[in-house]
C-alpha cells in the first residue's frame, strides 16, 4: 500500500506542476500579444500574475524534491552511484514494484505507474513550451527595446529643417514668379 502511495503523491504533485505551468503557458501567449500590441499595462498586470504563478510552481517543486529525496534517501542501497536522477527514479520504480506482493495491488501499481507516465510526459512537453513561449518573450521584449531606442537616437538627432541658425533665406518673389 505504502508504495501505491509513492506513485500516487508523485502523479499528484506533478500533475500540479502541469497545470500551473500550463496556466503559465497561457499567460505567456497573452504577453506576447501584449508585447507586439505595445498594451504596457496589461503586460505588467500579466508579469505580475507570472510571478504568482512562479511562486506556486516552486513551492510544489519544493514538495517534489522533498518527496523525490525521501524515496531516494530510502533506496539508496538499491541505487549506489547512480545519483538523483531519471535512470535512478526509474529503478526505484522498478523496486517498488518488485515489492508489491498483492495481485490487487499490482493492478493499482501498474495503472498508477500508467498514469505517472502519462503525466511526466505532459509534464516534460509543457515544461518545454513554456520555455520556448518565454525565451520568444524574451526576443520580442529586445527586439522591441531595440526600435525604441533607434526612434529616440533619431529623435535626439538635431533636424537641420528646424535650425534656425542655418536656415537660408529664400527669395518668395523668386518663387512666386517662376510659379506663374
């Protein structure tokens, strides 16, 4: 029961993980809006709301680790010098199941290791959309920079049309002349 458990808190914390990442996600498509339509205000307002989501996210990533170290901690003999990660994630997987005696529960094992898998999938696929919305940001954010600062260069650049000093005088009879 104790290791139907594991996978259930691990399919549960990431299955949190997946849904603010994909709230994150679509906060992140609304800053890209927000940036290519120069909405400042919403932008801000939308920052503001990433950065709650990104507090969140951490303290359930935190509750992963502390899971996830908790199950190393007590495999460690199964895992010698493998470290904390995924191949050592996956033979304590395999630990687990070893270990569960009852054909009632294996069946429960097996369909919660299904859909741990189905949610690490999600997870991973999520995580790798987010990252790419973000890093898309990132580029509109410069490239926008970058066009402003070039207008305000342009601007600051002095119009000799309007200095005053230089301006010649022209001749209006002259011109009024060569016009008729």
């Amino acid at each position: 029961m104790k290791n139907v458990m594991i996978l259930e808190n691990l399919h549960r914390i990431f299955q949190e993980e997946v849904e603010l990442m994909t709230e994150a996600l679509e906060v992140e498509k609304q800053k890209s809006m927000a940036i290519l339509q120069a909405k400042t205000q919403l932008l801000k307002e939308l920052t503001q709301k990433s950065d709650e989501l990104l507090k969140e996210m951490i303290k359930i990533e935190n509750q992963r680790y502390t899971l996830l170290g908790n199950l190393f901690e007590q495999y460690k003999d199964r895992i010698q010098g493998m470290g904390m990660n995924l191949s050592s994630l996956i033979k304590i997987i395999e630990t687990l199941k070893e270990e569960t005696k009852d054909s009632i529960q294996k069946k429960k094992w097996e369909d919660n290791i299904e859909s741990l898998i189905t949610i690490l999938k999600q997870f991973r696929d999520t995580t790798e959309s987010l990252k790419s919305e973000v890093i898309t940001n990132q580029k509109l954010l410069q490239r926008t920079k970058n066009i402003i600062s070039n207008l305000i260069d342009q601007v600051e650049k002095k119009d000799q049309t309007y200095d005053l000093k230089k301006s010649k005088r022209i001749n209006h009879s002259y011109l009024v002349n060569q016009s008729i």
